[in-house]
C-alpha cells in the first residue's frame, strides 16, 4: 500500500528533514504541502517541487492518509481538529501543546475521532535508549534511585532562531523556550526508561543568556511513584561540540548504566564488570511508525498519552519555578 | 618546628586515616588521643600505639597545637568551644554542624577565639578539581550556564554503617543522611568551581532503600547570583563500581568541561578543540594544610566561613524537601 501523506506548515526546523525522509520511501506519496506564511510555503513546495496547497481545505481534500503538521505549537490545535474530523492520521511536532491544557484539548480531539497520532520523541527510538531500557527492564541494574538526562544544544548562545525559526523564542507561538523544547525530550525519556510515573517536580528555569526574550535553561528534579529521582536538565544554554546532546546516568541496586563520551556502558553486580551491549543498527523515526502503522497496522511507541505526560512534567517544573513550590502530580 | 596534635575522637571513619597520615609526617608529634567511648578509644590507641588521655581536660593539658576532631557530628561544638578557648588550632570533620545554626554557632566560638580552623573539604584540592577551576578562572569556558556535581557512594545500598558508624544514620548524631555527609561536598564545589554565592535552592531529600530510618539521597538545583544552574545529586544509593564518585560537567558560552570516566576534559571554542590538561601531581590534604599553617604561616584553602556557606546550601535542600517550596539565601 502507498501512504498519502501532507505537510501542513514549514515552520517547525524539522520540516525540511520531514520532506526528505518521506520523498526517500517508496511506499509514500507526498500529495503536496499547505502554509499560511505564502512566501515560506513556497520557498519549500519549490526547493522539493512539492504541489502547494491554497488552504487547508483544499488540502484536506487531497485526500491524505496522513497530515505532518510542522506549524507554530500554538496552531497544532486549530489544524488537528480540523484534520481529525476528516479522519486523517497525524504526525504532529513536540511539544503538541503550548500549555498542558492545550494538550489535554489535543488529546481529546484525537481520541474523539479515533485517528492514528505521534509526536517526534525520537528519543525513544534510538538505539542507545531501547538499549537501556531494555537493561532495565531485565532487572540487571536492580531498583532504579536516580536517573539523569541531558537534552542540551547551544541554540541560545550561538542565536540560532531567526526569521523564519524566531517564533520558537516568541511564548505566544511556542509556549516555552529552551527547557520546554529540549525538555520535553528529557521528561518523555523519563518516562520510557523507568516506565514510571512522575509524582513531583520542582525546578529553576531561566533566562541565561538574555539573547530572546524567553526561558533557555532550566533544571528539574522529578520525584517517580517507585521512589527513582530523575535529574532532568535542558536548555539552549550548553556547548557540546562533540558530544552527544542527550547523554544519561542511571543508578540502580545492582548497577549502572552511563551513556557518555564513550557510548552506552554499563555495570552489574550480578555479572561483576562493565559491559558495553551491542547496539541495533537502523534507526526508525516516529514518523516512520506511523506510515508503518496506516500501512501495515504496526504498534506506535509514542502516543497521545506520551505526549501529554511528558507536557505535564515540563509545566510542573515551570510552575515550580515561577511558583517557587514543588509541583505534586498529577496536575489533572 | 614540629606541630603538635592531639586527636578528639574516633567515631568518624577517616579517623583512621587522619592518624596514618600525622605518623607518616617527620614535622608532627601526636600527643594522643581521647574518645568518649573508652572501648573504641582503647581499640584504636592499641592499633596505632597512641597515648589515650581519661578527659578532654587531660588532652588539652597535654597543649597540642593542633586538635582534630573526628566525633559524632552532634559532639563538634562542645569539643570546639572546649579547645578554642584553649588556643588550640582545629581541624574539624565535615559537616561542621547537624544544622545551619550550629555550624554558625561554631563559627561565632573559632572567630571569637581566633584559632586557625578547617575541615575535610578535600575536595576542593583534588588536582581535577583545582584544575577545573583555573580554566573557569581563565575564561576558557566563558560565563557559566550550567555545572553538575555528582557525589555518591553505595554506603546505603550495602550497609556500610554499623558498630562505631552506625550513628551516621542516627539523625540526632548526624544530623542528615546520605544528602548531607555527600551532598556537603557536592556543594562546597560548586562555591569552589563558580567562586560565587547560591541565591536559590530547591531539592528533593529522600529515603530510597529504608534501609536506614534517614535519608540517603538528594537532588537539587541551586541558582547562583551570576545566574548559573548547578544541579547537586549526592546519596549513598548509587553502585559505581570503577566510576569516580565526583565526577563534574560544566557548560559555559564559550567552552564545556567534563570530568567522566575518561578524567578530565575541556572544550573551548577560542582554540577550537578538547583539551585533556595536565594536572598536578600530589595531593594534599586540608589537616596538611592546616599543619602547614601551624608551622610556615601558610594559607588555608578551607576556612570555616567556606564550612558554613556549603552546610547553608544543604540546609536549603532539606528545607526545600520537607516545606514543598524553593529557598532563598542567604537564610540568615
């Protein structure tokens, strides 16, 4: 089966790799793109001689079997649902919502009209973290007390966002800075390796460098039901040249797990020594997943609920910071 | 000039290795030593062939120079207070006080008397850190944004305390668990590694293993006046088998430093490259320097003011903990 697939809007910096990705598979066909910033539209729809759409509506009748939505946060709602409606399936860009309220609405708009969603927690998907996971989930490094995770890149300090990425350092179009866009990598992370739920969160988030008008850093610490602390860091604030951008510590009972310089390591007592797991090769994206999923009837690793609990922990560690307060959870 | 010493106590365990290092230096005498449990006393006096004084009031008759004290936490003002008055110069272990307010009571006792004063910060001269320092020093790293201090051992995990340590884990003798005999460290570095002030602190303390009725581990953020993040996590629940118990991260505009398992590396974009800098050699320790004080007038790397700031930003963590809401300093 072809998957039909539509863009809807190239302001999101991931478009572009959006487009690339899907023109490589053989088993997609790219029906053409819509943006209501006609000039950014047009650049794209030309550097990929994709057909642009006029309007959404137009569009929506194209008939695609799924939308990438890779507008401003603050427009993901007002696309979805007019999407959903037409039964298309989505892919829509992290964070799904400016706010956790957002979020839920996105949710229930999806579960409503029953269609197929993911977000871009590719996170989940590379090889290093399903490695750890699964080291987890084996038990090899016993009872998880803290976890560490780093989602970093020097955005801010090198004055990435400009023209037509600028609306990432504008709230009222992103929600949040660097902590909610890196962050929320970090918390959904989180989530997957422990396999646990968030019960508290407090934190700092800040404005280092005072090149935007926005938050690009801040640091949590994230209390899980079965006792873990997770240590969750991120912004636009760090220098990482030949570093991995989203490194991890965990601390177990019976072992360890680092993911640094040197590649995913890790160590348990039950084994006595530092082993170094041989990794899977190719890497699927979520979006992948998806046009798997309409085609084939595949599982998705990230869904709706992922994605509104990930939000959730990074509105927690916002309202900590602005409230001054540890945040319990769940908010809703 | 040889310095003459006189040891308090042997509940703490670097009591043993603070006697083996006075026996190793030609410059000092050890007079003897008192412990308020006369059978632990006994037992290491034998093992060392050490002078055991009936009373404090014998040792302080015996006029050391020098006294350090190795007791229960709880005990270190009396015996302070006891031995300033003498005129006797104090090496204390870390943390001075069970709480902020003892430690500035034991502050006002040393700077009334005017005795020289210092305590087992040593971290602070480990040639990683000392390093560290001067490249920040440099500016090789620009302004900071954000620095991680790990310090952690298995101690809880694998029920190290018992017998004569037990009272680690007593909080009337210690005054905190895990977070504060590690975190301790954790923040006198970031004091060291920045050579600024913490403005704000919010953590979770916790007890993850019950296997002490104390906590034995913490995670906090800790904003400084320049408006850099330090995330401090210290515990006695992390196995790190082959890994080093402090290692170090520090992002700044213009550079990154890294202390993993590869030891010390920076990057710094004025040179465009990871640099791996020579360290130093020896390793002394704050009792050497504070020897050394005694006999050649030299500086101390650790004075008490350095005891009561770091013991101030543990306090604030546990505050924050068990009040729900982030703190500012100073608290006094």
């Amino acid at each position: 089966m072809v998957v039909k697939v539509a863009l809807v809007s190239f302001a999101h910096v991931h478009a572009p790799g959006h487009v690339e990705q899907l023109l490589k598979r053989s088993d997609v066909e790219v029906l053409g793109a819509f943006d209501d910033n006609e000039e950014r539209g047009r650049h794209y729809a030309n550097r990929y001689g994709l057909r642009l759409f006029k309007t959404i509506d137009e569009l929506i009748k194209a008939k695609p079997d799924i939308a990438v939505i890779d507008s401003e946060t603050s427009k993901h709602k007002y696309y979805i649902e007019l999407l959903a409606e037409s039964s298309i399936h989505l892919f829509c860009e992290k964070p799904i919502g400016v706010n956790l309220k957002d979020a839920l609405e996105i949710s229930n708009i999806v579960k409503r009209h029953g269609v197929l969603f993911t977000t871009g927690f590719n996170s989940r998907l590379n090889p290093e973290n399903t490695k750890a996971r699964e080291i987890l989930s084996s038990g090899a490094l016993g009872k998880v007390s803290m976890i560490r995770v780093r989602v970093a890149h020097p955005g801010a300090i090198d004055k990435w966002f400009k023209d037509w990425s600028e609306w990432f350092t504008v709230s009222q179009y992103s929600g949040g800075g660097g902590f909610l866009d890196l962050g929320i990598h970090g918390a959904d992370l989180l989530r997957f390796l422990l396999n646990d739920e968030a019960v508290e969160v407090t934190g700092i988030v800040s404005n280092f460098t005072g090149n935007y008008n926005i938050d690009d850093q801040g640091a949590a610490v994230v209390k899980f039901s079965k006792g873990t602390l997770g240590i969750l860091d991120a912004g636009w604030t760090q220098v990482l040249e030949g570093l991995p951008w989203s490194p991890l510590e965990i601390y177990g009972e019976e072992g360890s797990l680092i993911r640094v310089e040197l590649g995913l390591m890790y160590y348990t007592r039950k084994q006595s020594g530092w082993f170094k797991p041989r990794l899977q090769g190719a890497v699927k994206t979520t979006l992948d997943e998806l046009i798997d999923a309409v085609s084939k009837g595949s599982q998705l690793s990230v869904v709706i609920d992922d994605a509104v609990k990930a939000q959730e922990i990074i509105e927690a560690a916002y309202r900590s910071s602005a409230e001054g307060r540890v945040i319990k959870l769940p908010l809703t």
